[in-house]
C-alpha cells in the first residue's frame, strides 16, 4: 500500500507542476488575445459610429474602376492536381469572363496527368499557358512559383506587354467574379492586397475540415483587418493575394531573377512581411459584391486528420520555427508584436499538452483520493485565483470564436465551433511535434521539400453548402 501511496504523490507533483506550467501559458496567450480583442471591439463601434454612419460601404459594384488598368497575370503551382485543376480552370475562365488576365499554370513532367488536364483548358482558350519545369517534381512551391515567373517575363519580352499585378492562386481554389476588377482597382494604391480566404464546410468532414472554418473565419475576419490597422505588415495567405509586378521585379533582381525562396516552406507568408520590410504597402481587403456575398476564395481543406496533420505542420515549420530564423524580429513594436503571435503557436501546442495532462491528472487524483491513497493538494487563494481568470480567458475566445463562425457559416456551424476547439487543439499539438521533427531534419540536410496534400475541387452543390455570406 505504501509503494501505491508513493506513486500517487508523485503523480500528484507532477500534475501540480503540469498545472502551474499550463495555467502560466494560458494565461499570457490569454490577457494578449484579450488586449488585441478589445482594441478590435474598440475600432469596430469608432468606425460604425464616425464612418459608416456618414459613408456607405463600397462593395464590388460600386468600386470605381482602376484610373490605370493593366493585365493580370494569374500562377497557379500545379504538382499531381489532376483532379482539380481542369475544373478550377474552367471556372476561373468562366468567373472572369472578358477581364484582361492570363493564367500560367506550373507543371512538372514526371506528372502527365496535370499536364494533360492543364493543357487540355489552354488549347481550347489561349488566355491559358502551361508552364513545363525543366526538372522533376516535386520540389518547393517557391521553386515552381519561379519557373512560372520566368515564363511570364519570357511571354512579356516576346510580346511587348507588361503585367500590371501577379496573382497566386492553389488549384484547388473558387474564385469569385469580381477577384479581377478588384486586384485591378486595389494594386493603384498597394503593392500587396490580400482577399479573405474561407474554407468550404464539408459534409463528409465537420469536424475536422470544419476546424479550417473556424480558425479563417476568426483569423481573416479579425486578425488580418487588426495588423492592417495597427500599421503592421499583412502577411499573405499564398492564395487570393495579388502583388504589384514592379515590386516582385525588384525582389527578383536583388535574388538573381528568382522572386521567391525555394528554401522556406512557407514562401507565400514571408513575400508578405518582405514588401513590408522594402517600405512596400499591403493591405486586407474585405469587400461583399453587389449582391452581399464576400468577395473572397474559397476552397476544400484537409478532410481526415492525418493530412490535417500535415497541412499544420508544415505552417508550423515555415512560419513559426523557420520563420524565426528567416526573418527574425526586424520592425516597429506592432510588428514584432504580430510576428510573436504567428510563432507562439508551437509554443502554444506545448502548453495545450500540459493544459489536457494536468486536467486529466486531476480526475485521476479525485479517484485516488476516494480509494484513500492520496488527498487532493489543496490550492493556495492565489492559484484559484489564477485558475478563475484563466477560465474567464478561455470563455471570452470560445464565445469569440463561436461568433466569427456564426457569422460567416451561420449558428449551426457556430454552435459546433465550440466542441471542435478540441480538434483544433488535438490537431495543434500532433502537428507541433511532427513540425519539429521536420524542421531539425531541415536543418540537418538542409533539403527542403513540398509536402502537399491531396485536393478535391467543390461539385455545384457544395458550393451552396457552408457558402460564406
């Protein structure tokens, strides 16, 4: 009995120490999202109150056309798409309708199949132009996005047009109609604009594909808007982002006529943060169409949890382990505070790990201590202390985050928000590891390369299913 009473007040003391470890993460992360949430509430009923209630909202109708109109060049990186890209395609085609744009797409030839479905849309419509990698795939998305950069100032040379702006997009993505005349409009005054971006809710996966929901509803609804406002950089999201062509030109000289960075996971954030760091202007704009919907992208992510893991893990490894060492901590104080939120998140994995040991932990010792072996600790004033305004924390972001949903999705997929937090966080901390193992392996090798997920492209009715309004 004494070796069992032993084993229990060890267990004891170590779920104290989890506690303590836990209750103190929680608790920074939580005052700072707190901070951040009420000067969002703040700018909110200002602008409600002194603009809005003056000026109406523009939306794509009444967005006055570009004083300068120039063509659009589209890059969509395209490595075993074959599913997707032919109908992407099409409705990009069909969206855009006569708007001055030309679509480079790049393939790789160890991948017949994208090639085929890819130039199967360009022979019927020359606005398409499939762009062949001189070597096999895959390798980094940046490492593709530059081979398609190359054939598009190749295409400038021969036929003596330059490309006002340069658009990214995924093959998997839904584009919406007025992307173009937007872009169009928007490059006059900035060298970066990002749309929102909102994940499609499948049927077949809410819980977690529906998690993506969740997270871009609060994260391009809010977050986005805030660094825009605070005068911090806006990162892109690498797809529904357009950049001014004069400004990649100039990234591209300075790197030897290779805009992008075939060494980062992560290529599509870091431009962002680098046209920032040039003095460059980027924006978040969120603007509805004439008949209210956002003007947005919108796209299927990752249905099971195994390629949800690697989805995030690959963000966690380019954005907040490598990102650290890339692009380090340069900027104003409202930078560095924004580039501390996008790499805590490994962090925060570690102390959500601690968070579930000590609350399991607890029911353990409950247990043990009706059998006799061990009574609870009891806790000092200041620990419950602690313990209640980490729980007030953790309800104002459940009630957040309930609330970006709902707004975006509707209640029903507002109310789920609330249990799929727990997805979000199983999903959080496995990724987090498995980042970890990739990026010392990184490190060590110093190879780089583009692990993808599979894709599937939205039939008619999913469209209508989970659309955001």
């Amino acid at each position: 009995m004494e070796f069992w009473g032993n084993i229990a007040g060890l267990g004891s003391a170590l779920q104290y120490e989890f506690l303590l470890f836990a209750l103190a993460g929680l608790l920074i992360g939580g005052i700072d999202d707190f901070f951040f949430d009420g000067i969002f509430l703040a700018r909110t009923a200002w602008r409600k109150m002194f603009i809005y209630s003056r000026h109406e909202r523009m939306n794509g109708d009444s967005l006055p056309p570009s004083a300068r109109p120039g063509p659009i060049a589209i890059f969509i990186p395209a490595w075993h798409e074959a599913a997707v890209i032919r109908p992407m395609l099409d409705t990009c085609l069909a969206r855009w309708g006569k708007g001055n744009f030309r679509i480079f797409v790049g393939v790789y030839p160890n991948d017949p199949e994208t090639i085929r479905e890819a130039s199967a849309v360009a022979e019927a419509d020359a606005r398409v132009r499939v762009v062949i990698l001189p070597h096999d795939g895959g390798t980094t998305k940046a490492d593709c996005l530059n081979h398609i950069w190359r054939a598009m100032t190749q295409f400038e040379a021969i036929h003596g047009r330059h490309f006002k702006a340069i658009v990214l997009h995924d093959a998997e993505d839904v584009v919406h109609a007025d992307e173009i005349r937007l872009f169009d409009a928007m490059i006059d005054r900035f060298d970066m604009v990002q749309l929102p971006v909102m994940p499609l809710i499948s049927p077949r996966s809410r819980w977690v594909a529906g998690h993506y929901a969740d997270e871009f509803a609060e994260a391009h609804g809010k977050h986005l808007a805030m660094r825009e406002a605070i005068g911090a950089a806006v990162p892109s999201a690498g797809v529904g982002c357009a950049f001014a062509r004069d400004m990649i030109g100039a990234i591209a000289r300075e790197r030897g006529g290779a805009p992008f960075d075939a060494d980062s996971l992560t290529e599509d954030y870091e431009i962002g943060l680098r046209i920032a760091e040039r003095k460059g202007r980027t924006a978040f704009v969120s603007m509805r169409d004439a008949s209210g919907q956002l003007i947005c992208v919108r796209e299927h992510f990752p249905e099971t949890l195994h390629d949800a893991v690697r989805q995030k893990a690959r963000w966690l490894a380019g954005i907040s382990l490598s990102g650290w060492d890339r692009l380090g901590w340069a900027g104003s104080w409202r930078e560095r505070w924004m580039r501390l939120h996008d790499r805590r998140t490994s962090l925060s994995a570690l102390v959500l790990f601690a968070a579930y040991c000590a609350t399991i932990g607890y029911g353990i010792a409950l247990v043990l201590a009706q059998l006799g072996l061990e009574p609870v600790r009891p806790m000092p004033h200041w620990l419950e202390t602690a313990l209640l305004i980490t729980a007030f924390l953790m309800l104002w972001r459940l009630i957040f985050r309930a609330y970006w949903t709902t707004k975006f999705y509707g209640w029903r997929e507002g109310i789920r928000a609330i249990p799929r937090v727990i997805v979000c966080n199983l999903v959080a901390m496995i990724a987090a590891r498995k980042a970890m193992t990739s990026y010392i392996k990184q490190l060590r090798s110093g190879h780089v390369v583009w692990e993808k997920t599979a894709h599937r492209f939205p039939g008619k009715a999913d469209l209508h299913d989970g659309t955001p309004a």
